[in-house]
C-alpha cells in the first residue's frame, strides 16, 4: 500500500492471523476459529479510521490484537516500526500506555467500587507517575477536556451516580489520561442514545484533532462512521473485503457485501415503509469452517462460478486507495 | 375521535410506579389511536417511559404500581374494565402480543423453540399440542425459520434467528395487534433490515396492526405509518410518516431528527443539549422547556395537545 510521505506510519499490521484452537477431544484436533484472517493495514500518525463489520466478523478479536490481550497466531503488528512480540514486558507496558481503549459498554467498563479519581488515578500509578499533585493535575485537565466540569463535582462520583453519556466521557477521559498516541474504540456510542451519541463522537474527533491522535474506531454502523474517519475499512468473516477513503466508499462501494451494507443501513425517510430492502440471504458463515474462496460468495448475488468459490480473491486496486477483495474486479 | 374506525384507542392513559425516592410517572396521560391494518411507531429516548407504555396496554404490571388508570378501547370494548382473568383469557395474546424487549434472550432456555411457538395456542385456543406443532411450524415458514428448527433450543440459534422465533411467538395466535418493543436494536445492520423486510410482509399478508416501540428514527421509518413521540412520559407529537420524517413540528421532535446520523446528504448531525428530565421529579409546564431553543414565558404552564398543519402536537408554539 502506498504511503503518503508527509505522515510517518504509526502502526502497521501485516497479514495478521489470529486463530484460536478449539477444544480438543482425545487426541484429536477440533480445528481453529479463524477469527482474524490475513488482515494487512498501516495507520498513519493522526489518522482516523473506521472498521466496520456485523457481530462475529473478528473486529474486536482484532482490536484486542493491536492491544496486546490476544497472540497473534501468524503475521506482524509494529508500532513505529518496532514489532511487537519482540517487545519484552517493559516495552509492552510502554506500549500499552500508549495505546489507549474506550471499550463499549461505559458501565460495564468502570469499576463500579472506584470514584472518578481512583479510576483516572490507577493507571498513573501503574506507569510510575509518583507524585500526587501532578496526578491531580492531570486528571483535572483530562477531566476538563472531556467537558466534565466543574472538575470538583465529579471527582468524587461513583460511575452508578453518572448518566450514560457521562459514564462514557470518563471511559475516554481514561484511555486519555497517559496521553497515547493511538486510541482504539470499540463501539463507543452504541449504548447510548441517539441525542448524546453525537456529543460523544463530537468530543472523540475534537481529541483527536488536538492531540494528533490515530484513532481506530471499531463500529457496525457505518452512518456514524462517515463523521469521524477518513478511511474505511469493511471487514467480513476475519478478512478486510474493502479499504478505501469515506466517500469514495460511500458514493462508489464495490464488493457485493459492503453494497449490501450499504443498502440495509436506512436513514430517516417516510419512503422507507413502502419499499423491501434487497438484502443477502443466510447468516455470516462459523468461523470454524469458512467457506472456500471468497468468504461471501455463498451470500453474493454476483457469485462466480468455480472462481469465488475455490480461490480466495487477492486485493484488487480498483481507484487509487481503494481496494477491494472481489473476482468482479479482476 | 372516530372510535369506530380505530382499532386500538388509548385515553389518558396513566401509569406510576412506586418506588422510595417517590412516584415514578412513566406513562402520564398518554392518548393515541392505532388504525386497523396501521404500524404506529412511539419513538422516545431511553427512560422516557414507551416500554412502560407497552406494559401498561398489556397489563404486564410489575408489583409496585402507584397508579394505573385510563382507558384502552380495543375493537371499541373498553379491556381496562375486565377483570385480570378476563383481560388474560380475552385480551392478551388473543387480541394484542408483545414481542418484548431483547425477545432473543426472553426464550426459554429448557425448551424446545417450536413447544415456545405452540404454547400459547394450546393455552388460549384449547388445540392439541400435536396441532399446535402443525401450526407453529407453518408460523416458522411465515417467518423464515428453516422448519427443523422446531426441535432446536434457542442457544442453538443465531441472534435473528431467535428474534424471528420471539416474533412468531406473538403471532401464532393470529392476534390482531402486535406490540414490537425494539425489535431489532440488538441485530446487525443485515439481520436488522431482514427482519423489517419481514415485519412487512406480515403486516401486508396477515393484515395486523403495529406498535413498534424504539429509540431508533432512522430504521422505525421502514414501518411506520404514522409516529408518536413520546417525552418524560408524554406524548408530544403525533402525525402520520410522512409528514413527520420531512417536517417534524414539536422542537423535541426536531431536535431528535437532527440528532440521527445520516447516510446519505450531508447535514451535521447535532446533539441535544442538557438530559431529559427524572421521572420522579418533573419540571412544571412543559416537560421539555429546560432544555428547547424556543423556550417563552408560557412554557411555564403545561401546554395542551393542539392540532397544527395536521399534525398534534403538544407545545405552545402552535396553540
């Protein structure tokens, strides 16, 4: 993939593999669940991009890869340019505190026994910053920047004494506290409601527009995505199936399934009611045994024969920066 | 109001709930009208009372309720004069179903999902169970459900597929009105607009009327004919589709539009500025004063339901 000069890579994945062995039986081998396979990016320094995909698609098995909790089974991640099973647990810890995380469900996320201060204050305290002043310090500007002031009223507050959006603004204000580099975000207004989930994506693009954050926003919604990434990327069944800029993808998707997405995503429109969505038949394929070749074709009204169902398909270059993982452009 | 052309007419309808912080108004004089053969759908944010509103037209009460009045005219019977075995017997699940919220995970878990779709017809229709079976699995059919399914338990099946078994569930009865209580917020994009596809056809085949309860504008247009919004416990606004999603009138209602993210065009989406209001502890006068742009001195008392450029709409910019 080509790389733009100006914007150094922060984080590069190569043919990145991650399976988990079944259960075996006896002697016997169960097989894998292909949860992530061949997924190849490079994220620039202050970039943001969109990975979109149904549930089970391998996004968050993904997302815990680039954060450290998952071995990759096959392929590299580096983080500028140092791959990461080379790191001992010294540079990992570094790693990981450069690498912050806004998980999906605020309250599930906040340690319900921990006030606001303790929650900001831990991971500060594990990374060595010893003294308790500066500490204070910094949570109140973070506290500030997530627009949570006054800063007085909310330090002693226990995440159930917050609203949603509220919980959601310390999930952020944590994964911002160490200042990382990168900020990975798995869902983070799907919980919330429609009125405060603009706030929230809001205050999430400001960051990373001051900061000169990357920022990996993992989501099924690909309205909400348009707002906030620059890049896209459609993965389906532990592949990425197409990558390109947001409104290119937007105005000229190409492979079958982001089409499909497309389609099905509605936006408010009384003509909605009187029409049938063309939506592919059957389920996302177990990702025990994925079907041969294009991992879609079994779904894909474009299907075809003895070339999608045997060999896999190689990412085509259909427009500068837009790649797709489909026959039809051979 | 045509009482007689409506299927379903709820007036002031009321329903509190006790708790020791004081009275929860969930449902607070809420009136609507449901058309045969109609979907409405009651859009709101969370905690604004439209489950409770569900509940309260079902009678699925919980234990601590403070207040529970109104009327419900089904067919033109008033059902909230029936008794509560009279109302089970009658009404529920003969006349009106639920598909309740996260129907996936409100599957039995130790039964089979055809024994769940027959149940209620051997309950409110006295069919033998092996008849019942006959019928649930034409429902699977209807649904989309592969019919050897009958025997599965629900962990075996995927998320839409439970989602499809919770909705043949509500219509194995052939009732004439389902309430859908977020059908679809826990499904992804494909399986969403599945199952709308669905909820169509049924609604065109079966000629059966539709709440459908959600947070969610953007896909409660794939159903709706007409649309209620619902604020801190009230209803605000009411028209049909059309005129709604192209001019929403009520400042809320506009607000909530401009808050959806959209696909396609360009607009921003914006957010709403301040949190809607306790349950328990209401602002006098217009609910949603404290936090609407065109807020005046009359908000201060409550405003009356008006109709405006045939909309109703509960706000004293257009009394």
């Amino acid at each position: 993939m080509p790389v733009e000069v100006k914007n150094e890579v922060l984080l590069s994945i190569q043919n990145l593999h991650v399976w988990f062995e079944l259960r075996r039986w006896g002697f016997g081998h169960a097989g894998y669940v292909q949860a992530v396979d061949g997924v190849s990016f490079d994220l620039r320094q202050g970039e943001a991009i969109g990975i979109v995909g149904e549930s089970g698609c391998g996004k968050t098995t993904l997302m815990k890869t680039i954060l450290g909790l998952c071995q990759p089974t096959r392929g590299e991640i580096s983080f500028k340019g140092i791959e990461l099973s080379t790191k001992g647990s010294r540079e990992m810890k570094f790693y990981r505190s450069q690498v912050g995380y806004v998980q999906q469900d605020p309250y599930g996320a906040l340690p319900p026994f921990m006030n606001v201060r303790r929650i900001l204050e831990e991971p500060m305290i594990i990374n060595g910053m010893k003294s308790q002043a500066e500490r204070e310090q910094r949570i109140r500007s973070v506290l500030e920047e997530v627009k949570m002031t006054p800063v007085e009223n909310f330090v002693t507050k226990f995440p159930h004494m917050l609203s949603g959006g509220q919980q959601q603004r310390v999930v952020i204000a944590r994964a911002m506290i160490l200042e990382p580099k990168l900020i990975v975000a798995d869902e983070p207004v799907s919980m919330l409601d429609a009125s405060v989930r603009v706030e929230i994506l809001r205050l999430l693009r400001r960051l990373q527009a001051s900061h000169d954050l990357a920022v990996i926003y993992i989501t099924h919604d690909l309205s909400t995505v348009r707002y906030f990434s620059e890049r896209i990327f459609v993965m389906y069944a532990g592949k990425l199936v197409e990558k390109a800029k947001v409104n290119e993808l937007l105005r000229d998707p190409r492979h079958p399934y982001t089409h499909a997405l497309l389609t099905a995503t509605s936006d408010p429109d009384a003509e909605n009611a009187a029409t049938f969505k063309d939506v592919p038949p059957g389920e996302p394929p177990s990702l025990i045994n994925p079907p041969l070749g294009c991992r879609f074709h079994p779904r894909c009204h474009h299907v075809i024969e003895r070339l999608c169902d045997v060999k896999e398909p190689p990412d085509f270059e259909v427009e500068p920066e837009h790649f797709t993982a489909c026959w039809l452009y051979r | 109001m045509q009482q007689n052309h409506a299927l379903l007419r709820v007036e002031d309808l009321v329903l509190y709930f006790r708790t020791t912080q004081g009275a929860v108004q969930a449902v607070d004089g809420v009136t609507f009208d449901l058309g045969y053969r109609e979907a409405v759908v009651i859009v709101g944010e969370s905690g604004c009372g439209k489950t409770s509103l569900a509940k309260a037209i079902l009678r699925l009460l919980p234990r601590n309720v403070d207040a529970y009045s109104g009327h419900v005219y089904l067919d033109g019977t008033d059902v909230m004069s029936l008794g509560d075995e009279e109302f089970r017997r009658q009404v529920r699940w003969v006349k009106m179903s639920l598909v309740p919220q996260a129907a996936m995970n409100s599957l039995n878990p130790v039964l089979k999902v055809g024994d769940q779709v027959a149940e209620p017809m051997m309950v409110h229709s006295a069919v033998k169970k092996d008849k019942a079976l006959t019928q649930a699995r034409t429902m699977f059919q209807r649904v989309g459900v592969p019919v050897d399914f009958l025997n599965r338990y629900a962990f075996e099946l995927s998320g839409g597929m439970r989602q499809r078994v919770a909705i043949a569930m509500a219509l194995t009865t052939v009732p004439d009105l389902v309430i859908l209580d977020e059908p679809t917020s826990a499904l992804d994009v494909l399986t969403q607009a599945n199952i709308f596809n669905l909820l169509k056809r049924i609604k065109q085949d079966l000629e059966i009327s539709f709440i459908l309860i959600t947070h969610d504008i953007a896909t409660s247009s794939e159903l709706a004919d007409r649309v209620a919004v619902m604020y801190a416990g009230q209803i605000v606004e009411v028209s049909d589709a059309y005129r709604f999603f192209t001019e929403p009138l009520h400042p809320y209602s506009q607000k909530l539009m401009a808050s959806v993210p959209r696909l396609r065009g360009d607009q921003e989406p914006e957010f709403i500025t301040g949190q809607p209001p306790s349950l328990i502890d209401l602002p006098p006068g217009c609910r949603f004063a404290p936090r609407c742009p065109s807020r005046f001195e009359q908000c201060k008392e409550d405003p009356p339901m008006v109709e405006a450029h045939r909309h109703q709409v509960k706000c004293w910019l257009y009394a």
